[in-house]
C-alpha cells in the first residue's frame, strides 16, 4: 500500500474526482497518493488491527474507483465524502467480526448439548407423525391431495398445479385451506 501523501487541495481534489468518475486511472493514482494515509489513519483507529485496516482501506478504496460518479461537489467536498466512505466500510467491518464472533459462540455453546435419552423423542416424533396422519384423513381429498404431494411429495405449488391440472390458484388455496383446517382440528383435539 502506497502512502505519499500529496498535498493537493480541496479543488485539486474535485478535479482529480471529476477524471476519475470518467475513468481516467491517471487521476485516481493521483486522488488515492492524497487521500489514502487519511483513509488508513480513520480506519486502524476503528479497527484496531493493522491487517484489516490496510484491506478495508483497499475495499474504501475500490468503493471510491467504482462510485466515483455518485459525488456530488455541491453536496461537499471530496475528503469528506472519502472519508464517509472509510467510516462506514470500518464500522461494517467491526459490526461483522463482533457478529462471527457472537456466532462462534453461539456454535459452540450449542455444540456442548447434553446427549438424551433418544427414545422419548423418537416417541413423541411418531406420536405426531400419527397425528397429522389421522387429521389427513379427516380433510376434503383435493385438500389432502395437494398437501400430500407438497409436503411429503416434496413437490413446489407450480409442479402440484401441474401434476394435477389445476391453475396454480386453486392449488395454493387447496393447501392454505387445507393448513387452516389442520390447525383447527388439532387444536380441538388438544
């Protein structure tokens, strides 16, 4: 990673942003030598950690090549602008170490789950496959029908609808319907 650091100023800057918005590599070898030891400063006192800093500044960077075209001189000036740019890339980046680690944790308090007994839940697994057995039975046959090939055929509602030669429609209410009366029979049942 380059860190010069020309010193051009706030007009220089438009201009350099003006050339790169058009393409111009030149102006962005230019824009990035006067802009990037800034953009590095904000983004290790984020982060932290020297490693990540220099990839986010590479990603702050790269964000800046590519969207170019989005600044807006009237809006303000470019090492604001760039620098937005570097705070927010450093803030998503410490958002999503801090989320791993969260989901680290979370795998491995998981991970450390008491071995039980399977029987009991092999028990009450057949007891409610018996269940949505029986209340099958008790729906109307083009309800059971369409539930049947979408849950147990592992079918989608397009391929039911063609499989039986109704308008997908039909099909998705069949199965709505076919759910809602599920539900009410087993909470009668319970």
């Amino acid at each position: 990673m380059r860190l010069s650091g020309s010193g051009l100023g706030p007009d220089d800057l438009r201009h350099q942003m003006t050339l790169v918005a058009l393409g111009d590599h030149d102006a962005f070898a230019r824009l990035y030598d006067a802009v990037v030891a800034r953009v590095l400063g904000l983004v290790r006192r984020v982060l932290r950690d020297p490693a990540q800093s220099e990839e986010v500044t590479q990603e702050v960077m790269l964000e800046v090549w590519r969207t170019a075209a989005r600044y807006r001189p009237e809006r303000g000036e470019v090492m604001p602008w760039v620098l937005t740019i570097a705070h927010r890339r450093a803030v998503d980046r410490v958002r999503a170490v801090h989320a791993s680690a969260d989901r680290d944790r979370r795998v491995a308090a998981s991970s450390h789950t008491p071995v039980l007994d399977e029987v009991p839940e092999q028990a009450e697994g057949r007891l409610e496959r018996e269940q949505v057995r029986r209340v099958l039975r008790q729906l109307p046959h083009r309800q059971r029908e369409s539930l049947v090939l979408a849950y147990y055929g592992g079918y989608s509602q397009a391929q039911i609808a063609d499989i039986l030669g109704t308008p997908l429609g039909t099909v998705k209410t069949r199965i709505r319907d076919g759910m809602i009366r599920m539900r009410g029979i087993i909470a009668t049942e319970s």
